[in-house]
C-alpha cells in the first residue's frame, strides 16, 4: 500500500528546521522521537514552542514529541517506520551517520535527507542496495509550518512505492506541496530561487538601486512577500544565505559587501542588523556603496504609484516590467533573467514547467512561478526584447509558439494544460483537488457572476457561493448572493450549499467602509436594514432545509467568522485565524456572532433553571470582548468556534473537496434541520457582576471608557437583558438586542474614531 501512514517518525537533529519538521508531523498527530547530541533535543523543543510565529497548531501537540539523546538512544530507531536526518550540512558527517544508521534500522525503514543542495549519490555512496532502496531527500522548507513546499528526489535505487508512500503522506496528511526534483545542486526552488536573488544583487550593485528600493519593486506589486529579498535574507541569515550560496553552480560570485556584513556580524535579525536595522523607532537601510546605515528613504517611482490603481496582480507585473523608469528597468531585467534561467534548466533540474512554478510559489510564497510569470507578461511579446539584449533562450519555447501555443499554461475544456516540450503539445495538469478558478472558467458549472459573489456548481448536487469582494469583505451583495444561492438549494436545483473562497483570506468580515459612510450620513435605517439582513442570512444558513458547510482558511474574522458559525458544519483548513474581533472597531459583532458562541459554549448546560451558567457565559463574554483570534483550526476548537464534529485539513488544495464531501455525507445521511435554540440565561445579576469586573478593570486603566462601554453590550446582550433562567429566550430575542446594541454603538462618536483609524492604518485604536 502507498497510501499508509507512518505510524512514528525520527528526526535526527533538533536545529531550527529538524524541530520544525518534529512539530509540523506533531502537528498532523504522529509519533516522533526526536534526536539530537547531549540534551540538544530537549533545548530544540522548548525554542521551537517559543517561536512565532508559532511552529505547532497547539502548544499541547507538542505533547506527539519524545525527545532523546543521539549518543544513547539512536539504537530506538527500531522503534520508527520513517527516518528523517536533519544534521549540519557536511557531506562527510552526513555520510558517516548513514552508515552508523543502516545497522541499526529495520530492513524497511523509510530514511531520508532534509539536505537543502547535497547530492544524495554522494551521501550514500557505500551503502547497500536496501538502503538505497529505501532512500530519498524530504527536503521541507523554514518555517515549515507555514510554506507548504516539501522537494522530494529520488535515487535510481529508491523503490517507486516508497517514493509514492512518501508523496502521499507528505501531501495528505501534513498538507504539503509536493515537487519532484533531480539529484542536482539545490534541487529546484532553492536552484531558481538562488539564481533569482544572486542575480537581483548583482543588478541592484551594478545600477546603484538601494535595498529599500529594491523590495518595494519585488514585494507585492510583482507577486512576491512584503519581505521581498533584502529583507528576507535578514530573516534567513545572511551566513546561511551564503552557505546555501557555496553550493550554487551557474557561474556567480558572492558579492564582496555580503562577505564583509558577515564577517562584521551583521547576520541579519538574529544579529540584530542586516541590510536594515532598527534604532528606536527609526528603521535604519544599509547603503551599499559606503556600507554604512541610513535613514530609509521612501520610495518614489512613477510605475509603482501606478500600479496601486491596478486590480489584477496580472495587470500590476505587465505594467511595472514593461514601464521605462528605473522600476521598469530592474523589473524587466531580473523578470527576463528568471524566465530564461528556468527554460534552459528544463529537464536538468525537473521534468516539467508546473513543477518547477510549484517550487517557487510554495517554497518562496510567489504568486507566479516563471512560467506563469512568462504568460502573464506576453510570451510572444517578450521574445524579441530578451533575444536583442542577448539573452539565449532555449528552441522549445520558439517551437512551442510555431506550433501555435501562444502561452505555457492555458484551460481547455475546463482543465488546466501545460506545454511538455518532449512531447510536443499541451497535457492536461493531473489533480484530485476541486478548483473555484477552473470550474468558474466552465459556462456550465458557473450559475450566477456577479461583482460580488460567484454561484459555482461543484458537482454531484453541491453549490458553492464564493466572495471576490476587495479581502473577501461581506456586503449587502454578498448577503443577497448568499441568500440567492439557498433559494436554489431549497428550490430542489442543488442538495447543498458551500460557502468557500479564493484568495489570501476567507473573509476579513464585513464593509466597515460602507457602515462607516452610513453612520456619518446618518442613514440608521439603512445600517438597522443591513444588520438584520446580516443576522438573518445566518440564521437561514442554520436552519435550512438543506445542510450548509463553510471552508474557512487563514483570516476569517468578524462578519466571515459569523457566517462560518451559523453553518451546519466547518471544513477549516489548519492555518485558521479566526475572532469576532469587532470590539477593536468600537462595535460588537452585529451578524448572530454573540448569539452563536453563546449557542456553542452552552451546548454542555444542563436544562434547568438552576444550573450555573456563568462561568460558560464568562468564557463567551472573554473571547468576544477581547477580540480573541485563533492561531491555528486546533485552537478554534479549544475557543470552540469550530466543534467536535468539525474537520480540520493540514493541505489547503484540499479544503475544497473536503467541504463538498461533508455536504454530500449530509445528505446521503438524509439531513433534517434542527429546530431553533432556546437559551436560560442569567440576566440583570449576572451582568450586574460583569459589570462590577469590567468596571474595576477601567479603574486600574486597564480598559479606556470606551471598552468599558462595549463591553458592558456585549455583557447585556450574553446575559440576556431583562429576563430570568426560569423563562427560557428565543434566539431571535437575542438577536434584537445584539441588533440594539450594535446600532447604539454606531452612533459613538469614539467607535467612528476607530472605524476610520483602522481604514486608514489597518490597525486598531485604543481609545
């Protein structure tokens, strides 16, 4: 079987990026003995729980992690099915531990390398055709939490179940990307992605641009990071950047001003000082010419400006490459550099153009790999320029454009196609994973386009309803959409609905802009129509006749935090941030989001007038008046914004199919909407103490007035206004005074302060 779980793992070195793969298997709730010399595996996992961002989902996944010592405890890797080494990179040393390990592991141990650019016949060389056999690099990328990238390159010798087995473990169970590679010099991404930033170095010294100037053109106007190169490196290390660098083999020098920061011990952030540094609150750029720091200048570049007005990132990379300022020109050149490099390493580094765009999109979180790159600024278009400036483009891109292919990746008949040179036409882009962006491009899956929402038919009776507002925002469009969509579920057309999303982020919540417009223009009606379209929305979502799943992933707050509660079910992917943080905009949540934590925190209650539920009322109060956001699914679920039944995916590719399949089990399950929730609550003693609490805290200046003020709504509405735990409430009463409160806030002058401090600095006001 290939698809079999590895039931322990050992990780062998406790460094930065062994502890991490430690953690992200501990994460997918597997074994691992983790080892390292002396007491170096234990002093690994306490900084890796320290880290942050944070290297486990929980720090009680920690608890899947037993931690040994190498020179007494290797021989207990009898006890594990997969090896994983994670030592200094030194041939030598490497080899030496493969052959202490080989006598002592089970004949059909999985053993790998996380080597970052050594050749694996090298490492095993002397080692018997078992081993071999069961060898191949795993080679995960930092923080390996977080960049889904997992290069996986095999011997000749490595038997072909294994390497699937690897691959399918990888990918399903702790949800990464999956690239094959060659056994060349630093595989694939770090191969391109070295080439990239040796090339951006030796351009930005030739041209004199500075580091400041150079990440503000390769940030997020051409698709990258914010940390863009020279920023980055101060986060990997500049000693590690060369190390890595030492075993590049196309021909580049490392620059003599890297040389000279590391010698000074100017290592980056974990010196303290890099390319940038801070003193104060000034952040300080290294001038290259004199090396010496500066104040960081701001940017100024025409082509820049103008591409803060374009909406696609692909209109925002033609424009700033084919612009004439200085911009323009670096842009162009190292674009242009890139795109070639990667056509002549073809075949030598990776057999085809998508996995070669994976490793650069996963391991260096690119919006575009080259090839896609390549498409978005013109094939066609860009051939003439790159030959005249002498750049040696290989034949099968031209036979590929006479053979009438105008673009590297094209949809055809609703499937995504690549051009295999070898083969010399396009082939279909083998994938189980269900895509919003291919199906959209299918007239007969597309129900519904509009500005704000998508209508997509998933298949086997499944819709989905997608937001493409600016961040996924929820506006009275959206809410309509959504409505529209479970109309034609309970018309009989669908058998359920999905609310899913593309994007960076599910959902940022709701159009603070267009409250705020409203509330400045006194339009209350307008705002009260909205509020309650919102709460009513969800509560359609709860009690439809036919079952509701929302796929929430990374940013889920507020409004889509909401909208994800009042669904029947949750398919989260891993990386979930998700809070009802309205209290930092002067509000409370408005769309049901009070009533529903109340819903999930005292689904435990016991049904009698007697029962204290305060301190389960307290634990709702805490979360929503702190504006607490979960830094993984696991932790929603110990919040208890996502519940027992709730599925949690490590793989984000694969939150989608997850969603339809949970809709599908309810209905084959023959689903029946629940009947409305009632709720004992306390009352005006309970927010009575509440009160007393918020207020001492205001006294110590611990809270500002105006958090008192929220929180004591919030507290109203929890505790049930005026009413007893004698007389059960209906939710729709609750909502009345969620609906109240909300709009007496919005006539706060200080809560106006705050929307618009936070449109304006995307961050919040303490006020």
């Amino acid at each position: 079987m290939t698809n079999q779980r590895f039931k322990k793992v050992c990780v062998v070195g406790a460094g930065v990026m062994g502890s991490g793969i430690a953690a992200q298997l501990a994460n997918a709730g597997i074994s691992v003995l983790m080892l390292d010399v002396k007491d170096f595996a234990q002093t690994g996992l306490q900084k890796a729980l320290k880290l942050k961002p944070a290297s486990f989902f929980t720090p009680k996944h920690a608890e899947w992690i037993e931690t040994g010592c190498l020179e007494t405890d290797l021989a207990r890797v009898k006890e594990c099915d997969w090896v994983i080494e994670a030592i200094i990179e030194n041939l030598d040393v490497k080899k030496d531990f493969f052959s202490k390990l080989e006598a002592l592991v089970n004949p059909g141990t999985v053993i790998s390398s996380n080597s970052s650019g050594l050749s694996l016949k090298a490492m095993t060389e002397g080692r018997s055709a078992n081993f071999k056999g069961h060898f191949l690099l795993t080679h995960f990328f930092n923080p390996v939490r977080y960049l889904p990238l997992l290069e996986i390159v095999a011997l000749p010798e490595t038997k072909p179940e294994v390497l699937k087995r690897v691959a399918w473990f990888g990918e399903t169970l702790l949800g990464k990307g999956i690239v094959y590679g060659k056994d060349t010099p630093n595989f694939v991404a770090n191969r391109i992605g070295m080439f990239g930033m040796m090339e951006t170095l030796r351009l930005a010294q030739e041209g004199g641009y500075t580091p400041t100037e150079v990440d503000a053109i390769f940030g997020p106007s051409m698709g990258r990071p914010k940390s863009a190169l020279f920023r980055t490196m101060d986060v990997v290390g500049l000693d590690t950047f060369i190390h890595v660098a030492e075993n590049y083999k196309d021909g580049f020098e490392i620059p003599e001003f890297l040389r000279k920061m590391v010698a000074n011990g100017w290592l980056g952030q974990k010196s303290g000082q890099g390319f940038f540094k801070k003193e104060g609150k000034e952040i300080l750029a290294l001038d290259l010419a004199d090396m010496t720091y500066k104040p960081k200048a701001k940017v100024r570049f025409d082509s820049l400006g103008a591409v803060k007005n374009l909406k696609t990132l692909e209109e925002k990379i033609k424009h700033l490459v084919y612009a004439n300022d200085r911009a323009g020109q670096l842009a162009w050149k190292l674009t242009a550099s890139l795109c070639v490099y990667s056509a002549n390493r073809l075949y030598e580094i990776a057999d085809d153009i998508v996995q070669m765009d994976n490793a650069l999109k996963w391991g260096f979180n690119f919006a575009q790999g080259p090839f896609e790159t390549w498409d978005t600024i013109g094939v066609g278009e860009s051939l003439d320029k790159m030959a005249s400036e002498g750049l040696k483009i290989p034949d099968w891109v031209n036979q590929m454009l006479r053979a009438g292919r105008k673009s590297f990746y094209a949809v055809e008949n609703g499937q995504r196609t690549y051009w295999d040179p070898k083969a010399g036409r396009a082939k279909p882009i083998e994938t189980k994973n269900v895509s919003l962006t291919l199906l959209k491009q299918n007239p007969t899956k597309l129900v519904k386009d509009t500005m704000a929402t998508s209508l997509v038919d998933l298949g086997d009776g499944v819709l989905a309803c997608e937001f493409h507002t600016k961040m996924n925002a929820i506006d009275n469009e959206v809410l309509n959409d959504i409505n529209e969509a479970i109309d034609l579920c309970e018309s009989g057309k669908f058998d359920a609905l999905v609310l899913a999303n593309d994007g960076s982020n599910f959902s940022v919540g709701a159009n603070i802009f267009l409250l705020y417009m409203g509330a400045m223009q006194g339009e209350w009606g307008q705002i009260e129509t909205m509020i309650r379209l919102f709460q009513n929305t969800g509560v359609r979502l709860r009690y439809s006749s036919i079952p509701t799943v929302a796929a929430p992933f990374n940013m889920t707050l507020g409004g889509g935090c909401e909208l994800s509660l009042w669904c029947n079910e949750i398919c989260a992917h891993a990386e979930l941030y998700m809070g009802l943080v309205e209290a930092g905009v002067g509000l409370i949540p408005g769309g049901g989001g009070n009533i529903r934590m109340l819903a999930r925190t005292l689904q435990g209650a016991v049904d009698n007038p007697g029962f204290n539920t305060d301190p389960m009322i307290q634990r709702a109060f805490e979360q929503v008046a702190m504006a607490k956001v979960s830094i993984s699914a696991h932790d929603a679920k110990s919040m208890m914004m996502l519940n027992c039944r709730d599925s949690i995916i490590l793989n984000r590719q694969h939150l989608l199919e997850c969603a339809k399949q949970r809709a599908l089990g309810m209905v084959k399950s023959e689903y029946r909407s629940s009947a409305r929730c009632t709720f004992r609550l306390p009352g005006k003693s309970t927010f009575s103490t509440f009160d007393m609490v918020l207020r001492s805290l205001r006294d110590g200046h611990q809270i500002s007035d105006h958090d008192l003020k929220i929180a004591q709504k919030i507290a109203h509405v929890m505790t049930g206004g005026d009413c007893t735990p004698r007389v059960p409430v209906q939710e729709q009463y609750l909502l009345d005074l969620e609906r109240e409160a909300f709009l007496s806030l919005c006539g706060e002058e200080k809560t106006m302060a705050r929307i618009a401090y936070m449109l304006e600095n995307n961050k919040p006001l303490r006020n």
